[in-house]
C-alpha cells in the first residue's frame, strides 16, 4: 500500500455486505431481487462495505444503481462507505488476468458502480490461471494504485487456502510488497475450517493485512434445504457423498431439544463468531455496525482488539436483518460486549441471551461435524480436473472518433457523481 494510506486494517469494517447473491448463479432471477431496498436498510444498519464483482452476473449494476439514489446521495457519502470488487474472471471457463483488461475491467467498475475510486481490488479466483499471470495482474493494479489513486487497496481471493498463501509469499517476495487484502472462502465454516488451521499463520507471515472470510455456508452448501439452484441450475462443486454427509448432520440437528436449530442458523453464527476470535491477527478496527443508530463508529470505543472480517450475501431484506441481529447478538457476548448493548439500546439482558446462545451453538456444532466425520475438512479440487481457459486474447477497443466535446457537455460514462455534483472521471 502507499506509505500515505493507513493499513486497511485500521478502516475496513468487520462485517462486509457481499453480493454474489445479485446473480443467477444463486437466484433464478437476480432482476427481481428487492436489491435497492436491501443495500439501503444495510446501510440505515450501519453495513458501511460492499463486496461485488463483474462475475457476479449483473451485481455491479445493481449495487451502483442501489448507491446512486437520491437516498444514499443525502444520508451516505462515498467516503463513509467501502467498495471491494475484483477483476480476472469473466465467467466459469473464462480468465484474463492481462494488463489491458485489468485496466478496462477497473474502468467498468468505476462506471457501474458510479464511484470515482474503489476501496480494494482482488485478483479474482486466482487459482485458475498461472502464478506469472497473477504477478501481472497485481502490479498492474499497484501501477493503477500509484498514478491515479482509484484504487486503495489490492488483494487475491480464491478457494484453494495453499494457493492464497504460495501466491501471496510469491508477491511479497519478487516485489518486496505484500497483499493488502486475501479472501478465502468457504474455508472456515462448520465443515472445514483449513483457513485457521493452514493458512492463517502464513498469510500472516507474507505480510496480508487483512484476511475476509467470506461464504461462511460453504456456497450454500451447509442449508437444511441443500444446494442452492439459481438460473444456471446445480453449480455446486460439492460431491454428492459430502452432500449426504451435510443431509445427515442437518437432521441431526434437527432433532436436538433447543431453538433455532436448522444447520444453517447454527453454522452462520458458528463461523461469524468463531472468525471474529480466530481471524482477530488478520481482522480489522474499523466500523463494528453495533447498532447505535446513524453513528459512525471504531472499535477502539469498545477495547480497540480487531475482529475477523466476515462477507456475508443475503437476498432479501428479512434475510439482511436476522443477518444484522445474529451479527449483534456475537457483539453483545464478546469481553467487553456489556458496554456494546447498553450503548446500542440492547441491554444487559441481551448480553447474557448471547452468551447462552454461544454456548447452545458450540454444542450443536461438536455435534455436526461429529456426523460428517471425515469430511470435515475436506474441500473439492479448484479448479476441477481438466480445466481449460477459454479466453482468447484480447485486445482494447481503440476509441471512436468523436467531434469537439461542447463546452457544457462531458461524454456520460467519463462523469461520476460526488454529493450532487457531476465531475470528470481520472484516466487509468
């Protein structure tokens, strides 16, 4: 990162509000999501980051034209929320991970997203293309970093845990830089938890400063329901072996004598409260989203540790807020979580709900990855056998000729908004 900005560490909030869902990968139709309704009530909740990408379908556009609303423009300015996104994926066979598209995949997400600059970039899925094509990618980002400053922050995500941790010590070591940012998901859930017990200490040692722990129900995987099937039918990686396994440990559970018991209840708070502890060396002190309404606050107010970041997607607004009252709720039971729910209204007595629920959940989680015995652990090869990358070359468009601009008028795609004012994008 550049000396001038602090680490992420310091800013990024604990809990990111991700958008995967805004696709057909997990919603038939990700156009008839309530997503306006839902990133607003997140942001009257206090959610102050955003994860997306252009994989993800149309959900670059539908978070931008979410933020860009007379709403978010009078009660949220762009400096007191976070945008992540990535670039390199185009779609399940497609990579490009070239200089030039890195510059106009940056450029499009500028625009979709109606921001002058993005908070962090990741090389996205980097497990799919070669080490040398990352290293590319990552230092045309750092070169976007430094002379024009719309990116902050530049990170990797990706599934494989060893393939995050040989990359990020790869970067560190042929460019004398480490990673701000590298996100793994789907790897500490209650069904395999490889990122605390393989990766974390050695990200930490190549220098990542902040480690997101995002798909915390293993793509879907660890619901009473099964998989999800969006518009692009079953595209779940899981054998159907590990799928029966999470069959019968979910009606276990069922029939446990406590509350809220279905898998995916137990496993959402299971992961975001054991990563709070667990992801605390690689977390971060920004914004916790406690709940004291339209504050912005920092984590110093309540012992200033930093908690493991979360990437949590929801699909509708009800999903959202039991997200936010689970969230709540792991606050309320930390060291000095007494302080966290009187100031937010809560109260004592919330407190003590959450310590007791702490303790229901951890019984209920010994006992699931009991049932799912050897594969607890257990993680499905990415890419799988055989993989090829289908993109061709490509090369950027050479740009149209145009008559003389009037004075009064700039092309649309080069403005961005700032308050209510228009003003020309930075050139990358």
């Amino acid at each position: 990162m550049p000396p001038t900005l602090p680490p992420p560490s310091e800013l990024l909030p604990p809990l990111i509000c991700g958008t995967a869902t805004f696709n057909n990968q997990y919603n038939p139709d990700p156009y008839a999501l309530p997503t306006t309704a839902i990133v607003h009530e997140a942001l009257s909740l206090g959610v102050r980051a955003f994860d997306t990408s252009p994989y993800y379908g149309p959900a670059e556009d539908l978070l931008g034209a979410a933020l860009n609303t007379p709403f978010v423009h009078a009660n949220f300015p762009r400096r007191d929320y976070f945008l992540l996104t990535k670039v390199g994926r185009i779609s399940g066979d497609e990579f490009d991970y070239s200089a030039s598209w890195v510059r106009h995949s940056i450029q499009r997400s500028l625009e979709r997203l109606h921001t002058d600059y993005l908070d962090v970039v990741y090389c996205h899925d980097v497990e799919f293309v070669s080490p040398d094509e990352v290293l590319t990618a990552v230092t045309e980002l750092r070169r976007i970093r430094d002379e024009t400053g719309v990116i902050k922050y530049v990170g990797i995500s990706g599934y494989p845990v060893t393939t995050l941790c040989e990359l990020s010590e790869m970067i560190h070591e042929k460019t004398g830089e480490s990673l701000d940012v590298v996100m793994s998901y789907a790897n500490f859930t209650l069904q395999n938890t490889r990122l605390a017990s393989t990766a974390l200490s050695r990200l930490k040692a190549a220098g990542v400063d902040v480690v997101p722990n995002a798909s915390v129900l293993g793509m879907g995987l660890l619901r009473r329901k099964g998989v999800p099937i969006g518009g692009k039918g079953d595209f779940h990686p899981s054998p159907k072996e590990l799928r029966a396994a999470i069959q019968a440990a979910s009606d276990w559970s069922d029939h446990q004598n406590v509350s809220d018991k279905r898998i995916e209840k137990v496993a959402i708070r299971w992961a975001l409260e054991n990563w709070m502890r667990e992801g605390a060396r690689v977390g971060s002190r920004g914004d916790p989203t406690s709940g004291i309404p339209w504050t912005r606050e920092k984590l110093e107010k309540y012992g200033g540790s930093k908690l493991g970041v979360s990437v949590m997607g929801v699909s509708n607004v009800e999903e959202l807020r039991e997200t936010m009252r689970v969230w709540r709720s792991i606050l309320d039971g930390l060291e000095d979580g007494e302080k966290t729910a009187v100031d937010s209204g809560r109260g004592t007595d919330d407190r003590k709900w959450s310590l007791n629920r702490q303790q229901q959940v951890h019984t209920l989680a010994t006992g699931i990855r009991r049932v799912l015995g050897d594969w607890v652990d257990y993680t499905w090869p990415s890419p799988p056998p055989g993989f090829v990358n289908q993109r061709s070359a490509w090369a950027a468009p050479a740009p149209l000729p145009t008559p003389a601009a009037s004075p009064d008028q700039l092309p649309k795609q080069s403005l961005v908004r700032e308050g209510s004012a228009l003003r020309p994008m930075a050139p990358i």
